[in-house]
C-alpha cells in the first residue's frame, strides 16, 4: 500500500498544474477538504494543498505551452541527476533537468520510452506528501501504457520498480511495488491501453487515485462544482468503489472507497 515511509521508487509527492489556481482550490476544496496555501514569493506561485493542516498535493498556476492540465505523480530518487541519466539509458527523456527547490529537494521531469511524464523527488527537507490513504489523500496510481513489458522494464531501470501479478476473475492485474520490497508495499497498477477502452482514448498516462468515503457522493459533489465524470461509480470486488472524473479544466483523477483490507 502506499504509504508516507517513502522508499526509492514510491510516490512521495503530486501536483497539478492548472489554468486557474484559485478554480481548482475552489473545487478540490469542496470535493476533498483542501485549503491552498501559496508557498512563499520564491516558489514561483507554487503551493500547497492541505488536508485538516497536512499536505495532500502540490499545485501552481500554468500556461498552455507547459501543457494541459494536468495531475504529475513523483517518485522517490536518492538522486536525483543518476536517475534521470538512468531514465535516458532506458529510452526515457528529461523534460525538466534536475534542479534544487529551495531546501527542499531536488526535483526533475521526466518522461517514459511511451512519453508519459512523471516526476522525481530526492528529498531535502521535506521528504514528501504528510498524508496518504485517509479520505481525500493519494491512495493509488495507475499506468496506462500500450506496451506493459516495456514499461515494467523501463521503470525498473530508472527507478527499480518491480512488478506482481494479482489473479482475479477473467484475468490478472499487474501491480507495481519499490524495488526489495514485500508485495503488501504496491502501490499502483500497469494497465495495457488495449484492456481499457476509456484510457486508451487518452493515450498513456499515470492516473492519480484519492481515498474517498462515499464514491457516489464524491461522483455528484464533483459534478456539482464543475467536474466531469468519466466513468461512472462501479463496484470492483475485492478493492473497492471506483469512479473516474476530470476536473473543471479537464486534469484526470480517479476516486475510490477502498474496500476493507483482507486479514
């Protein structure tokens, strides 16, 4: 699961970039509990997304030529240069070069051999998000890809992911944990394109999940403050209630009350 004891090669940080910051704290703060909280005059208009005074996200206002809107889930490096010189040995690119935020850390872009963007954080003095798992925090990614293989390569040279597959009805799951760890540290899921239909209209890309307490009345909350709905509230067995949605400038996410841990 995915946790706030960050290793190499988990999430340990997301933000957004958006056309309108002030919008999107209106709406994830009616859907989640947010508060923004701009970051001071040196952080370029970056800040913080707070939940009950812990910091869910990252976000800062951007412009069309850095993209469209957009969520970006990082990832633990404890160095930020060797990693994006490793995501190039695998066919990967550096969108952004790694660079220092402040004592934070050190950050970089970067991109998959599909071209998904992902980032990379080496800690400084802040290690990463404070919450995951309760309501309205991060509690799972998803890679959609056309080529799984070459993704579980990829992200395994770069960041020394490993892959397991879970069994499930008509099928199997590939799930994605840190490098050296037991399976009950994975964090997120690798999707081929070619399974997901709604996806594959999107092309590649990593998907952000938060922990909701009711998905429909997430799914109708979101609604109401401008969002769409993608796909609509379904009962997955095993894992839980999900729903996937844009917000009001079109960034992707997806919500889930995840079902009750088997002991």
């Amino acid at each position: 699961m995915l946790t706030t004891r960050y290793v190499t090669g988990a999430p340990n940080w997301l933000d957004i970039g958006t056309p309108d910051i002030d919008g999107a704290a209106s709406f994830y703060g009616g859907l989640f509990g947010w508060e923004f909280q701009p970051g001071p005059p040196e952080a370029g208009g970056y800040g913080f997304f707070q939940l009950a005074g812990k910091t869910a996200a990252g976000g800062m206002q951007t412009t069309p030529d850095q993209g469209p809107p957009s969520w970006t889930v990082y990832f633990l490096t404890s160095d930020a240069d060797a990693t994006a010189k490793a995501a190039e040995q695998a066919h990967g690119s550096v969108l952004m070069q790694p660079m220092d935020v402040l004592d934070a850390g050190r950050m970089a872009i970067l991109a998959d051999k599909a071209g998904v963007p992902f980032g990379i954080w080496q800690p400084g003095r802040t290690k990463g998000l404070d919450v995951t798992q309760e309501p309205g925090s991060l509690c799972w990614v998803e890679l959609y890809t056309a080529d799984l293989p070459m993704a579980a390569f990829f992200y395994h040279a770069a960041l020394g992911m490993e892959t397991y597959g879970v069994d499930f009805p008509g099928g199997s799951y590939t799930t994605v944990l840190p490098g050296g760890q037991s399976e009950d540290a994975m964090f997120g899921g690798i999707v081929p394109l070619a399974d997901d239909p709604l996806e594959a209209e999107s092309g590649p890309h990593w998907l952000p999940y938060f922990e909701v307490t009711d998905t429909d009345t997430a799914v109708a909350k979101a609604q109401e403050l401008g969002g769409t709905v993608r796909m609509p509230a379904v009962d997955v067995p095993g894992v839980g209630r999900v729903a996937k949605l844009t917000d009001p400038y079109g960034a992707r996410f997806a919500v889930i009350k995840s079902a009750p841990q088997q002991t």
